[in-house]
C-alpha cells in the first residue's frame, strides 16, 4: 500500500522524501514501513531530494523569478536538508540574481506608467521584496528603471 501511494505521487510530479513521509503518515502508514519503501525508492533513484532541489530552484527562479531567500524558504517548506538547500542555491550566481530583478522590473513598469516616481518605487519595491530580492538588490534597480524611463525624462 505506502509502495503504491508513493508511486503514484511521484507519477503525478516529483516530490521530496519530507513530502513523501508526509503523505504516507497522513495516510496512515506505519512509519517503519514508510521508510523502508522511500529507502528503497531512494536507492533505486526514484527519489533524489538532489535533483529535487535543483529543478525547483531552476524553476522557481525562471518562472516566478524568486531570489536566493525566496527560494530558501520554498525548498525548507518542502523538507529539503539544508545542506542539499544550499548546495541547489549555490548554482544561482548575483549576476543572475541581478538580471531577473531587472527583467521583473522592466515588465512591472509598463503596468505603472503616469504614476509619481515615489509610487513607482515603493511599488517595484513591495514586488521584489516579495520575490526575496534584498535591497541591495532590489532598490539600485529599481533606481535605474525610474531614471531610465521616459517619462520622468527632462527636456
């Protein structure tokens, strides 16, 4: 029974083990039983919180474009051991950091043209924050954006 309901959770997307003991002690699984299957299934590669980790980060940060910390906090929420966390976060470089809050920016700011330059800011900023950019990030970013768009360009 635990062997089916994993399989069929990892049929329908990949999971981490924590997801996985999860599901199984919420399905009432005896825990010795739920963990020699996901040890099992570890073994014959079914279940590799590494590779895990990897796709959700790479995910994570191309479609929703969410920074470092962001992503921390979602491979934490999914169980993912700190050290495979950080190993997985260490393929995000500051200059791909630095790029997608640029990208983020670029598209927010059609959304926000005619608005005062205070607006805009505190808005770009609200975005980014929530995405887990730092300010250190976030904020000479969205300077840029500001002073680059066309709108508060002077004659």
């Amino acid at each position: 029974m635990a062997r089916a309901i994993v399989l069929r959770q990892l049929s329908l997307a990949p999971r981490s083990r924590a997801q996985l003991e999860k599901k199984l002690r919420e399905r009432g699984c005896d825990d010795d039983v739920a963990s020699r299957v996901l040890d099992r299934l570890t073994e014959v590669g079914l279940i590799d919180d590494e590779a895990y980790a990897e796709m959700l980060v790479r995910s994570k940060q191309s479609g929703r474009g969410l920074a470092r910390r962001a992503l921390a906090h979602e491979l934490r929420k999914q169980g993912i051991d700190q050290e495979i966390a950080d190993e997985a976060l260490g393929q995000v470089r500051s200059d791909d950091e630095r790029a997608r809050a640029e990208q983020l920016v670029a598209k927010k700011m059609r959304t926000l043209h005619g608005l005062a330059p205070e607006v805009q800011a505190r808005r770009l900023g609200g975005m980014l924050a929530r995405k887990g950019y730092s300010g250190e990030i976030a904020w000479p970013v969205i300077r840029d954006a500001i002073d680059g768009a066309i709108e508060h360009q002077r004659d």
